[in-house]
C-alpha cells in the first residue's frame, strides 16, 4: 500500500485529494504501530486537508499512543467539531461504520487504543 500511495503522490503532487494519500500512508504506519513515521503522514494529511475529519481522529490516536495526551486531545475535539454528527462520539459508534472484521481486529489495538487513550468513551 505505501509503495503505490508514494508512487500517486510523486505521479501527482499537486492532487487536490493527496491528504488521503498522505493520510492512507499515515494510517497504515499507525496500524503498524510505527508511532512517529504515523504522524509524520497524518500531520501531513491534516496540513493538505484541514476539514477533514478522519484525519485529526488518526493523529488523536496515534498522539494518544506516543503519550501526547493534551495534543491527542484537542485532534479527537476538532474530528467532533468537523464531523457534526456522532461519529467521533465513542468507539461503539466508529466499529458501527462498515468495515471488513478484520480491518476491526486491526483497529481494535491500535486505532482504537489510541482513542481511548485520547478520552474518546466506548459508549
């Protein structure tokens, strides 16, 4: 996945949409529990598209994981903020959006490890 994400970004650099690049290469970093190249990524991501919502709830997580819990903080309060809804409520409501069990299992001890850690509730 990082090799074809880097290959869009230097194929297209100017891409409206390349904060999903940065922030796929981000995820995938985080996923790996790669801590600092994770936020290396997803600060990037949140830099291209600062509206974006996914994005600060990933560098949240991985803030939260690194230790950064008053940055993890205010990155999971802006995702509440852009997103408008419930989606960034609590976990319960993250593992509700579709996504493959293994993509959860992946998540469970990393993406969501991260949130709790950063105060987002299960419930």
């Amino acid at each position: 996945m990082i090799p074809l994400a880097e290959r869009a970004i230097r194929l297209s650099p100017r891409d409206p949409l390349i904060g999903v690049r940065y922030s796929l290469i981000g995820t995938v970093h985080l996923l790996r529990s790669h801590l600092d190249a994770a936020i290396i990524w997803l600060e990037k991501a949140r830099s291209a598209m600062p509206t974006s919502p996914l994005h600060h709830s990933r560098l949240a997580s991985a803030y939260a994981l690194r230790g950064e819990t008053e940055r993890a903080a205010a990155e999971l309060a802006e995702a509440r903020r852009l997103s408008g809804g419930d989606l960034f409520s609590s976990i319960v409501h993250l593992k509700a959006y579709p996504n493959a069990p293994k993509i959860h299992a992946l998540y469970e001890g990393t993406l969501y490890a991260g949130l709790r850690k950063a105060g987002m509730p299960e419930e």
